[in-house]
C-alpha cells in the first residue's frame, strides 16, 4: 500500500498542531490516490496519543517509543524514522516546518536519498501523473514554483504551521495503532543534551490569533508599537510586525509575518504603515477581513486590503483607540470589544 505519512511532532505527550493539520491535509490526498494516511509519532509513553491522531485523519498510527527518546535528539530521530518510514515504504511523507521539523527532514531526505520541498504553501495530486504537486514561493517569494519528485521516494515536503486549516476531529473515527521499538543506542548519538532549559513562551501564538494589528516600518520606533498593542489589547487581539520592523528591533521575531515569518490566518488583520511586500503578503493571504493604514493610497497592501485608510497612522490609530475605550467603558464589565 503506497501510503501517506505523516511525521506527528510532539513535546512532554502533547501534540503539535502543525502535525493536526496535516494530516487533514493528508487525508485529503490520499482520496485522490485512493490511499491511507499513517500517522508517526517519536517519543516515550506517548500511547495517549494515537486517539487524538486518529480522530484527525490517521488510518493507521504508528508509536515509535524507546526511553532513549523522551527528548528530541538530531541523530536518535533521524535514524529512528528512518527504520520507520523503509519499512512502511510511504509515497509521500509530510514534516511540519517547525524548527524540529526543519532539523529532520533534510537530514531524512539525504538518507533515503529522495528530494524535499521545503516550506510548501500549496500540496495537491496531478490529476494525471497522480504525483504530488509541491507549491512554494522562490526567488524571494516573486515567483511561486511548483515542484514535483518523479523518480524518488517518498515525496517529501515540509509545511510551516497554519499553511492548512485545522480540520475539526471526527470522534467516531477508528484506526489501527502499532508500536515501533527503532533499534537505537546512545552511541548513535553525536550530540548529547545535558540539561533542558524551558524557554519563556511568548503570550500567544500569533499564527493562532483571530485579531492581529501588524506594524511596519512606517511606524518608525517601539513607542509606536506600543499604540498598536494598545490597540490590538481592545480589540482581543496580538501585536505584529512586517520584517522591517523586526530589523529595526521594534518587535520580537516571534511575531514577524510573512515568508520568513509566520502564516497568519486571522478574522481581522490590521496593516499599519506595511507596504505590502510580496514577501508579507505570502504570511496573510489567509485573513478573513484586512484593513490597511498606510499614508501612501498606491501602496501594494492597498490591492489585498478589504479597507483601506489612508494618512498618517497616528490620529487614526488613536481614534480607533478613543472610540474603542469608550465603547468597552459602555459595555460596563466587557474589558474587550469583539467585533
Ligand atoms: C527572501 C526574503 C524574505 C522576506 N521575508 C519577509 C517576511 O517574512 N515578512 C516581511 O514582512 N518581509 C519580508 N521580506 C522583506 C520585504 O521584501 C519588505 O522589505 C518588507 O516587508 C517591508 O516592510 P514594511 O512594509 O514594514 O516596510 P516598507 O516597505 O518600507 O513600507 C513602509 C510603509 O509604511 C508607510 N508609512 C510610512 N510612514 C507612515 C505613516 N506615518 N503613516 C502611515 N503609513 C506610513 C509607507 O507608505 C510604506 O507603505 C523578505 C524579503 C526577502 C528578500
């Protein structure tokens, strides 16, 4: 059976999301050529977890378990879904672009001396070929290429988290759990981790956020962010920021938007002073509503925005702001307006 795969990340038994939304994405391929999706997952006492992978998308889940790799280990990893995937023999093998993801992938790939899309916006089947069509931005994000892999196997490809929709689970789903136990030993390991230090989370998730007020290079220093968290805190939402800003030191990385950001896929994303590089747009296609603030009318973002507004972003921000605290005051309790 030339299954789907997909390589499921977790971290202390929970899942991560990007892992969710592929294998939505996965059992949506496989219909087109007429396949089953498996689910693998790599950690220690992780059998808590076959439930959840099934009930969004997975046919078959795969536990790779050995106490050896309670922590995510380069080496351990990589050898580890080696043995998997040359024993299931998959078609097409999906890694979530997470900083996890990016580190196995390639390192996979070299392996089983096949190729690997990185970064893919779009997967779809070819209606006649039936390979797997792998769409990502290149040359800088001005051109999107389609890539395909016709003479290796698996196809493999990596996409960042909130490229596809997390589909919601059907709890009524069964499917077959198996156990692997990779044959790995410590000396398999180059690098030993000695001790964990648990970074300090950023307060949201900004691919996660339904409201996002985003700030680029027109506002011109991190007091004006500070109006723009302001105004992201009324509406219930989370502050952003194009690259320029993040070059400038103005917002955290964490929070950039775009190519070489995050995707971003919220109800109501703000643009103020952000061009609308072809680069950031690539990060915001997914919006529902987007209004831009921008002094200059011809502006790129002017072309995608469902609002526009132009002037300076200053008096208008701030009588969002005005308007905002007074109708949150009205609401007498509601600390938070939603639209
Ligand atoms: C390989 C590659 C990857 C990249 N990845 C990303 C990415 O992930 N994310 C990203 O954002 N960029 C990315 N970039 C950079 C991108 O090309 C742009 O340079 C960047 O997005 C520009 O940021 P900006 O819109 O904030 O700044 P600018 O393009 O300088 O735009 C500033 C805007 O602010 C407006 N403005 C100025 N003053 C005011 C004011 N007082 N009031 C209202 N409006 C005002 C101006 O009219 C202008 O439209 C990437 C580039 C490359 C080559």
């Amino acid at each position: 059976m030339k299954m789907i795969v997909v390589f499921c990340q977790q971290e202390n038994v929970n899942l991560h999301r990007v892992g969710l939304e592929l294998l939505g994405k996965a059992a949506e391929l496989a219909k087109e050529i007429d396949t089953k999706v498996t689910a693998v997952t790599i950690g220690k006492e992780i059998d808590c977890l076959a439930t959840t992978l099934i009930q969004y998308g997975a046919d078959k889940v795969v536990l790779v378990q050995n106490e050896l790799l309670e922590i995510y280990n380069a080496d351990l990893y990589t050898k580890a879904l080696h043995e998997v995937v040359e024993k299931e023999k998959p078609e097409i093998l999906l890694i979530g672009a997470t900083q996890l993801g990016r580190e196995l992938g390639p390192r996979l790939a070299a392996r089983l001396k096949t190729g690997l899309t990185a970064d893919c916006t779009q997967l779809e089947i070819d209606k006649e070929s039936k390979l797997l069509l792998m769409t990502r931005p290149a040359f800088g994000g001005n051109l999107m290429a389609t890539i395909v892999c016709p003479n290796h196997r698996p196809q493999m490809a990596t996409v960042r988290p909130g490229v596809f929709e997390l589909k919601a689970p059907n709890l009524s789903r069964t499917g077959e759990v198996v156990e692997y136990v990779p044959s790995i030993r410590w000396e398999d390991a180059r690098i030993v981790v000695e001790d964990f230090f648990e970074k300090i989370k950023e307060d949201v998730d900004i691919s996660q956020a339904q409201v996002i007020v985003s700030g680029g290079r027109g506002i011109g220093s991190a007091e004006g962010f500070e109006k723009l968290r302001k105004l992201a805190d009324l509406l219930g939402g989370t502050v952003a920021g194009s690259r320029a800003a993040v070059d400038n030191g103005w917002i955290e990385k964490d929070r950039q938007v775009g190519q070489t950001g995050k995707v971003v896929r919220p109800k109501l994303y703000i643009a103020v002073g952000i061009s609308g590089a072809i680069q950031h747009l690539a990060g915001i296609n997914e919006s529902t509503y987007i209004v831009a603030i921008n002094k200059d009318a011809d502006a790129p973002i002017m072309k995608v925005a469902d609002l526009g507004i132009v002037g300076d972003w200053r008096p208008i921000v701030n009588e969002l702001i005005k308007q905002l605290s007074k109708k949150a005051k009205a609401e007498d309790g509601y600390e938070v307006v939603r639209l």
